[in-house]
C-alpha cells in the first residue's frame, strides 16, 4: 500500500516528533507526551522500550525499516 506525500508527510512529522521525545526521555526528562489528531500518548522513563517500539513502527511504515528481521540461527555441533 503506497502512501500520499500527505501522508508521508504527517507520519514523517510524528516520526521526528517521537525521536525528540526519545531524546528528552534519555537526557533525563521524566515524561514526554505526544498529540495526534486529538489523542495523546504520555511516555515516562520507564516506557523507553514503548517509545522505541513506536518509532520502529512509524519508520516501518515509511519503508525506513524491515518489518521482519532475519534471526540468526544457533551452531549445531555433528
């Protein structure tokens, strides 16, 4: 499914908008929130892993990044 330049456009503005808020998480603010289309989601330190999952999700649908990410597989010994 291809997105609009208006869409494009808006999910690459909330995109940067949650790599600040990471960024203010990290270097020590404790809560960030974020507003779209009249939801807000609040993040606090603890909810770093959210946030991150967030963005890979929002950068999924850019086509910034794989969805599925290939595993490496164990050594087996014969």
């Amino acid at each position: 499914m291809a997105l609009t330049e208006q869409e494009r456009a808006a999910l690459a503005a909330r995109l940067e908008e949650a790599r600040e808020a990471l960024h203010q998480l990290e270097i020590g603010r404790s809560e960030v929130s974020l507003n779209y289309n009249g939801e807000a989601m609040a993040f606090a330190a603890a909810d770093r892993g959210s946030l991150r999952q967030y963005i890979r999700g929002l950068e999924a649908q850019l086509g910034l990044r794989q969805t599925a990410r290939a595993r490496s597989r164990g050594v087996i010994f014969g």
